[in-house]
C-alpha cells in the first residue's frame, strides 16, 4: 500500500512538472491542465495541514494558485515542483495564521491582567528539551526525518531532497524513529 502511494505520488509529480514546463513554453493547454492538478494537490496538501480550519481551504488554494500564476518564472525546470508549490503554500499558510492572530488579539479582553501574565511557556520549553534528549540519541537517518518532517513541516519529498534519502527511506527512518523514542519514553515510566 505504502509503495503504490509513493509511486502514484512520483506520478503526479512528474505529470505536473511536465504540464508546467509544457506551460512554461507557451502551451496554454498544458496550463490549464496543471492547474486543474495542482488546484486538486493543493487541496489536500491544505486540508491535512489546516484540518482545524477548513473553512479556509478554498481561499487559501485561491490564494496559493494566484501566487503560483504570478511567480511561475522563478520555477526551474530541472528542479522538483512539488517543494516549490509546498512553499509557496506554506507562506500563505503562515500569512493566514499572522492575520487571524492579530485580528483576534484585537478581540482578546485585557480586564483580567493576571490572565495575561497566566500562561507560561515553561511546559512547552520543556518539552522541546525532552524532545531534543530523545532525538540526539537517534542515528542521522531517523533524526534527520523527523526534524525535517514532523518538527520543521517540510513534506516528505522535501525532507528526501534536503537529506539525499529517498522518500521512502525518510518515511521509514520516520517511523522507526519514533517507535525507538516511544520505547525509551515506556522505558522511563
């Protein structure tokens, strides 16, 4: 199961690349193709990421394809797609998140100062310590993956890229490596 999904994400992605640099050359066909595909990627690739505001989905693709429109002559046609779309879209993704928490602070009531003053960061520093002693232990190829992947946010196929592994490879480093910390943690109670 795991091997079909990653082929058929390797097909996408030669299949949009192909579309965009079809477009890129001036086939308008090719163009509207690619966007069909990557309004559909896109899609997905922000409801995964954006699962607590789906309302806003739609208006980010929006937002990610007019910006894909407007930047697609810095894409390089030797160059993956897929980590330069994820990046585009990950921009608008923090431009959202920065707007909706001005626009709420302008809301939050300032009656309770000691509200204000409340919450401390200490559990969430600690727990980046706690995490930074289980992963120094990890050898490169399980370390490297989960940082790039579930601490960093980058894809796997980006992840893959950075690290010269494949895919697959980060997939599994991954997974292994958060079964080993998992035992450690069991290992500690």
């Amino acid at each position: 199961m795991e091997r079909t999904a990653l082929e058929a994400a390797e097909r996408a992605e030669k299949r949009m690349r192909d579309l965009m640099v079809r477009a890129l050359n001036g086939d308008a066909v090719a163009y509207g193709d690619f966007l069909r595909d990557l309004t559909a990627h896109l899609r997905a690739f922000l409801r995964k990421r954006l699962y607590q505001h789906l309302d806003d989905v739609e208006d980010i693709t929006q937002e990610v394809l007019l910006a894909v429109h407007k930047q697609r002559h810095t894409y390089r046609p030797g160059e993956p797609l897929t980590p330069w779309v994820h990046a585009i879209a990950r921009y608008k993704v923090v431009d959202l998140l920065r707007s909706r928490s001005s626009r709420e602070a302008l809301h939050d009531s300032i009656d309770d100062e000691m509200q204000l003053f409340a919450h401390s960061d200490q559990e969430a520093g600690e727990a980046r310590r706690d995490i930074a002693k289980l992963m120094k232990h990890l050898p490169d190829r399980h370390r490297l993956p989960i940082q790039h992947v579930k601490l960093d946010g980058l894809s796997v196929a980006e992840a893959a890229q950075l690290t010269g592994m494949s895919e697959s490879a980060v997939k599994v480093g991954i997974h292994r490596g958060m079964k080993t910390m998992a035992a450690k943690i069991e290992g500690s109670q």
